[in-house]
C-alpha cells in the first residue's frame, strides 16, 4: 500500500475521534447556547417572527446538515446579494438590527460555532470558500481603484486636487 493510502486511512479512522473529542469540547457553550435560547423565546420584547427565528436556529444547532448548506449555497447567496432590490436591503437591515442586540449576537455567535463543530468538514469547505472570495473581492476593488487613480491622474479634467486647480 502507498504512503498516499496510510494516509487517507489515517484521516478517515481518526476523523470521527476529533469530531467526537470538538463535540465534548463545546458542551459548556452548548448549554450556554439554549440557555439563551430558553431567554430569548421569553422575552416579552420579541415579535414572533423573531421567536420562530431562534426556535429554528436551536432545532438545527446540532445538525450536521445546516454547514453543507452554508457551504454549498455561500456562492449562490453571493449571487444574490449582488442582485439586492429595495426589499431585501429593508430585511438585512431589520436583521441586523435585531442581531445587535447583546443576547442575540451571543446566540448567534453560539450556533454559528456549534453548527461547525457539528460538521467540521462542512466548516472547512466554507472557511476555504469565504477566503477565496475575500481574496477575489480584494483583488477586484484593488483593481478598480488603482483603474479610478489611472484615470483621474491621466485627466487633468477630472483632478480635483489643490495643486491643478479646480476644473472650469
């Protein structure tokens, strides 16, 4: 057998230790986790689209499917996003808001790190796909601002610095 062959054995045996040993490594957080939850589905403060909100969120905060669907639908949901209309900028404003507040970033924050250790893998393909696409979206806006720079220091016209002068 080849070096390459151990060593996919290696991973596939060990693997289902090291997610059993982040599992048990994570207990406290998860307790943490529905004990904010139990808080949150209490509060008086809360609409009810809200409460359905974290009621989802802690039915699937041990379930290993909610990462592949973060992972495999990341690049669609940027498609999407490039395509916002009014609605849809109304509704992440509202979430937004609604994440900012300290025990809901908390539960959020909680579910997001038990989801990944309920699919470590899962987190892994993600992780390498939002560093591909902040090293694509780095490189686009670094791109069109050096073409922005290019074009004004090239025209004079459109140079609204001190030192040319404002333009007539």
């Amino acid at each position: 057998m080849s070096i390459a062959a151990y060593i996919l054995v290696g991973i596939v045996a060990l693997y289902p230790i090291f997610a059993f040993l982040l599992v048990r490594s994570i207990r406290p957080h998860r307790q943490r986790l529905a004990d904010l939850g139990r808080a949150l589905l209490q509060s008086p403060d809360l609409s009810e689209q809200h409460k359905r909100f974290i009621t989802v969120m802690l039915d699937d905060a041990f379930s290993w499917k909610v990462m592949w669907w973060v992972a495999f639908g990341f690049f669609g949901r940027l498609v999407s996003l490039a395509r916002m209309d009014h609605d849809t900028t109304k509704r992440m404003a509202e979430t937004r808001a609604f994440v900012e507040h300290p025990q809901v970033r908390e539960f959020v924050t909680l579910h997001t790190l038990s989801v990944a250790v309920a699919n470590p893998l899962g987190f892994v393909i993600y992780a390498l796909e939002m560093a591909i696409a902040m090293l694509v979206l780095r490189s686009v806006t670094a791109g069109l601002r050096l073409a922005v720079a290019l074009s004004v220091s090239s025209n004079p016209d459109l140079d609204h610095s001190d030192r040319n002068g404002s333009p007539a």
